[in-house]
C-alpha cells in the first residue's frame, strides 16, 4: 500500500498554539500508512495582485508545491472573531489564484482548539464555505473542536486527553478512508 502524504498547517502564529500542538498531535496520532508533513505560513506575504501579476513570491511557490504533492491537506485552526485567522486566509487566498490551484478535488480535513467550550465551531464552518468555493472535498462530521484546550494539553503543549486523542485518531482515519474511496 503506498503512504498517504497529508500537508498540514495551523492557522496560528503563536509559539504556544494550541493549534500547533493539535496539528503535532495529529502527526503523532496518524494512522499507520498516512504521513503529516508540517508546513508554515508565516512567511507567506500579505496578498497583492499586482505582486502576483508580476510573479509568484518564492514562499507561495513553496507553500503551493507542499500542497500540489500532498495527498490531502490538513487545516487546524483557532477561530477569531467567529471566523479563520487572517493568515490562514491570506494563504489560501494566494494558494487559490494558481491556475493549477491544488484544493480542486483535493481531501481536506479540519480541526481546532480553543479555549472556550465551544471550540473553534465558527472558524470551521467558514473555512468549509471556503473550501467548498475552492472545489476541495472537505471531510464531513463530526468535527474537531476541541474546547477547553488549556484542559486537553500540558504544560508541554502534548494532548494528553485520551478521548481527545482517540477522536483525532479516528478522524485521520476516516480522512484515510475517504481518499481510499476517492481512489477506486
């Protein structure tokens, strides 16, 4: 069987994200066969089109390639003002302008954590309305939204959570099952 290659992103910049360490977590927690690259968009620049016109920026092209050779992709994402981070859209947005954009009909999976009980359930819900603009197959429920994180994780930042930890397993594998019925 071959591997299954998932590119990930978190769609926070802090140092002590609790999105990260889901996204780690989630690297951790991949189920055999299925491997999580980690990217960063951190770097990726503030969307200009004149800039794009001219030329794609090297951290896009980058950004770009890690999503074109991926399986499925991976968003974790805290939820601000009800909705996705701005660097997140930002990086979906230049993702997007390609000709060969690399979400058509690609497997995507979503996932979030926040320290408010109802987890990152805004965020999520207008990430998929992206996504489904985008043509990508978003996974469907149930949802990863994990509240109460500061409750989830240690003080290392490492879900500790046992049925937290099972939900994220199980949610890898059912994005493994998707792209394995994609593929018959």
């Amino acid at each position: 069987m071959t591997e299954i290659r998932i590119f990930g992103v978190a769609g926070s910049l802090r140092r002590l994200s609790f999105n990260a360490a889901l996204l780690n977590a989630a690297a951790e927690l991949a189920p055999a066969g299925m491997h999580i690259d980690i990217g960063d968009i951190r770097h990726v620049p503030p969307y200009d089109d004149d800039v794009r016109a001219e030329a794609y920026p090297p951290e896009v092209e980058g950004l770009v390639g890690a999503m074109q050779r991926a399986d499925g992709l991976l968003f974790v994402t805290p939820e601000y003002n009800r909705s996705i981070p701005g660097i997140l859209k930002n990086a979906i947005d230049w993702a997007s302008r390609r000709p060969d954009q690399p979400f058509d009909r690609k497997p995507v999976a979503i996932m979030g954590a926040s320290r408010g009980v109802l987890g990152t359930i805004m965020a999520n819900h207008h990430l998929r309305q992206i996504l489904v603009y985008l043509n990508a197959q978003t996974l469907p429920g149930p949802e990863v939204l994990v509240g109460e994180a500061p409750k989830k994780f240690d003080a290392d930042l490492k879900l500790v959570d046992e049925p937290t930890r099972a939900f994220v397993r199980a949610h890898l594998e059912r994005l493994g099952e998707l792209m394995a019925d994609g593929r018959r």
